[in-house]
C-alpha cells in the first residue's frame, strides 16, 4: 500500500440523503451548449467531422480568432422553460450543463473573466434562468466545469519553468475563484462534473485538487462530485494509487458502458452521444445516429449494474433543439411513463444475467423487474434463481402484451412463456420472489 495523503476527501459509499437521491434518480441530460455551436463543425467553409466543441483545435483555430464568436453569441431562441419541460416530458431526474468548456467560454457573468455571456450581444446570465426552470420542473442541477482552459492566460499543459509554476498557481487562484462563484451564484446546485483534468499540470496539483473538493463542500454541504476532478499527489486519477475512488461517482464511463458487476463496488455515470462523437451541436451528423430504442438498452443496462445514464443534448446556437433529440424527448419519453418505474430508485437486482435483457430492483423489494430487450426465439425467458428463492407471482408492468405462463424447468430454475408478443420497444415484467415453496409445488395465491 502507498502512503496517499491527498486522496479520497469523502467516504467511499455515501448514505447522506443528497447521494440517495443521485442514486434514485438513474436517468440525467447531459447538455454542451457555447460558442461552438455557432461554427457547428464547420470552419472557412470547411467540414471538420471531429467533436464539434473541439472545433478550435480541429481548424487549428488561434484564440483571438475563436473569441471572436462571442461577438455574435446571440441565442434570442434560448427558453429554458423549454428545455426544462422537454426534459421532464423525456423522464430525465437530473441534468448536467457545460458552464464552461474547454474553449473558457462562461455561461454565467463571472468576475474573474470576460471571456463570457455579459460581453455578447445577449449579454443577460444564461445560467439563472435555466437553473430555476430545472428546478421549478423538480430536476436536480450539476454543472459540469472543463478545469482546461483554452482562453486563459495561465493555463498550462505542464509545468516546465519557473514561470509556469508562476502561471499556474494563478491559474489554480483564478479555478478555485470561479467554482466559488458558481456555488455562491446558484446554491441549488447539487453537484459538478468535471472534465479537462488529464494534463500534466492539473496531475501535478493533487493536494491544490484534494482541498479544493474540501473547500466545495464546506460552501455546501451534501455536493456531489465526480471521480474526473481529481488526481491524487502521485497523479493517479478517478482511483488513487490505493485504488480508492476519488469523488463521489466514478465517471470514467464516457461513450462506453460496463459489461460486468466490477463496477458494483462504486457508485459510477456513464454519459452517451446520441451520435458516434459529438456533444456540441454538429451540423452534419455522420455516421450511426442511436435509436430510441438503443439508448434505452443502455439506460436500462446502466440501471441493472447500479449505476447512471446521462444522455447529451447539444442545442444550437440560437437555443433551439434539432429534431433528432425533440425525437428522443417523445420516444424515450413514452417508454419511461409505462416503465419508468424499473429505473427510477432501482439497483442490480442480484440475480444471474440472461440474454433476454436485464433485472432490476428497487433495493429491498421483494419486486423484481425483468426487462426484455430481445425476445427469444423459442419465446421463454429462463430465470435462474438462488436455492432459497422461488417465484410467487409474475405479470407484466403496465400493458399486458400476451398472456404469460410460467414453467419450472429445474431447481429454482423457470421459463416464463411469452405466448405471442408483438412490441418495437422494450418492456417489463415483474416477478414477486418468495423464500418459501408449498411443499406440494402449488405455490401459495399471490398476495398482491
Ligand atoms: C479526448 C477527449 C477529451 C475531452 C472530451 C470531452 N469530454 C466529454 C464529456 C465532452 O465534453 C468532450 O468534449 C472527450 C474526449
């Protein structure tokens, strides 16, 4: 075991109410909304088909050149009613949005900066509004904030010099300033996802890192904070060299989810674009654009390992929503009315995984939710219980799609006939678990 001094600042599975709560709500938006979606993948004329909020660095933009667009940041289509409704219609619990990206543009008019929304056209703070409406429509606030800042005088990629020890430190004063005032500003915020700490120089901050999560949570209390903020005083990030988790979830989960219960050892966020690559808004969408339906595979899958989704949304730069995502907000908005039930405040549910889809459980019920994702040919969906569990009563959740029997093919072992189902989506059956068996197999009438 390494001596770690500047590792985890919280314990490692928090039970306080504030990570309860981020725990039972399992489904998040994730929004980039900047000065890239002005550009949106194109600079000169030219397509770029990288990240859109990486534009800058794709066209080998300078940054006088790139600050130039918040000459015309003008977002006169920016409702956040709008935004917040359509949310809650998708079923999302919490949202994260980019105040500042890696471009160091702010959302907010902050003191320690004019890089930001009080020297633009719109001039108004972007930021209030947006958190009252969330809030007003019972959606939790996070703010994701890129530590990378390509704007700022004082960044640093590494410290090689003097000068550069010099520069950072301000750099360092000028982060922990701006995460103050976004605390002060909006106190209903419940959490920050941070992004843009794998250089050299933030790897070399473990201790200016670990009391700067101490500072934040002492300005308030029950704050929630990524495993991504931090690295340890050996530089070794989301896990310290002990492997202990840093913050409070682990979010190295980006663009990919787990496929295994390892991760059951921590709470953990996995975040998804909707395309192949891209967070802020693109024009031109090439390549595989996710169904409804796939996404809700993956939402399902990260409830089923105890974790959370969060899924991009990247708004043009007038503020409005393309179609692709207005699609999403109807479609997986549908399913979560019927189903929502096996997300919201569910968890793994403890029993073997089949290939017809996942299981989850609200922790402590005796309900177990099957969520069947991909029928099987022979139409039976096999459940493998534990030796001292047995099925008392089954049915689907919500509409019922056939007529369901249940055979037991071996010791604790079933079929659930499916009878002839015809769906697009998803859908749910629940199983209530009982831990006695009639000994003459009957089982006893449900008691539901
Ligand atoms: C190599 C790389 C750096 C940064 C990112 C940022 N993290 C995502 C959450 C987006 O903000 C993306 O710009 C993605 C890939």
């Amino acid at each position: 075991k390494k001596e770690v001094q500047y590792g985890p600042v919280s314990p490692e599975k928090r039970t306080d109410p504030a990570m309860e709560k981020w725990r039972d709500n399992r489904f998040g938006q994730f929004i980039h909304w900047g000065l890239y979606a002005i550009p949106a993948g194109y600079w000169k004329g030219k397509y770029y088909k990288g990240a859109a909020e990486w534009l800058k660095s794709w066209a080998k933009v300078p940054m006088n050149e790139w600050a130039k667009l918040a000459e015309e940041f003008n977002p006169e289509q920016y409702d956040p009613e709008e935004w917040a409704s359509m949310a809650k219609q998708m079923g999302a619990r919490y949202v994260v949005l980019t105040t500042k990206h890696h471009e160091g543009f702010c959302l907010w008019p902050s003191q320690y900066t004019d890089f930001d929304i009080s020297n633009t056209p719109y001039q108004k703070d972007l930021l209030k509004p947006f958190v009252e409406a969330y809030n007003k429509a019972g959606i939790d606030v996070y703010f994701y904030y890129s530590v990378l800042d390509w704007y700022h005088p004082d960044w640093r990629y590494a410290l090689k010099s003097e000068e550069d020890k010099q520069a950072f430190e301000r750099f360092k004063t000028f982060t922990k300033n701006q995460l103050s005032e976004l605390i002060e500003r909006y106190p209903s915020v419940k959490g920050f996802w941070f992004d843009g700490t794998w250089d050299a120089s933030w790897k070399a901050s473990g201790q200016f890192s670990y009391e700067l999560e101490k500072h934040m949570k002492q300005l308030k209390p029950g704050l929630i904070i990524n495993s991504r903020m931090r690295a340890d005083e050996w530089g070794s990030r989301h896990f310290d060299s002990n492997g202990q988790m840093m913050g409070d979830y682990a979010s190295g989960w980006e663009r990919k989810l787990p496929t295994d219960t390892s991760v059951l050892h921590n709470d953990w966020e996995a975040c998804m674009t909707v395309p192949e690559n891209q967070w802020g808004y693109h024009k031109n969408w090439e390549g595989h654009v996710k169904t409804p339906t796939e996404l809700i595979e993956m939402m399902v899958r990260c409830t089923a390992l105890s974790g959370n989704f969060l899924l991009n949304f990247g708004p043009k730069e007038d503020g409005s929503i393309r179609e692709e995502e207005q699609l999403l907000v109807k479609e997986i908005g549908n399913w979560m009315e019927q189903y929502g039930n096996a997300i919201y405040n569910c968890a793994y549910a403890g029993l073997e995984k089949q290939d017809w889809g996942y299981f989850t459980r609200e922790p402590g019920s005796k309900t177990v939710n099957m969520v069947v994702c991909n029928i099987p040919v022979n139409k039976a969906l096999r459940i493998q219980l534990p030796k001292n569990l047995f099925i008392q009563h089954y049915e689907y959740m919500g509409k019922p799609l056939s007529k369901l029997t249940l055979e037991e093919i071996g010791k604790n072992e079933y079929f659930i006939h499916l009878g002839k189902v015809k769906t697009k989506q998803p859908f749910v059956i629940n199983i209530q678990l009982t831990s006695e068996k009639t000994d003459n197999g009957l089982y006893q009438k449900a008691k539901t």
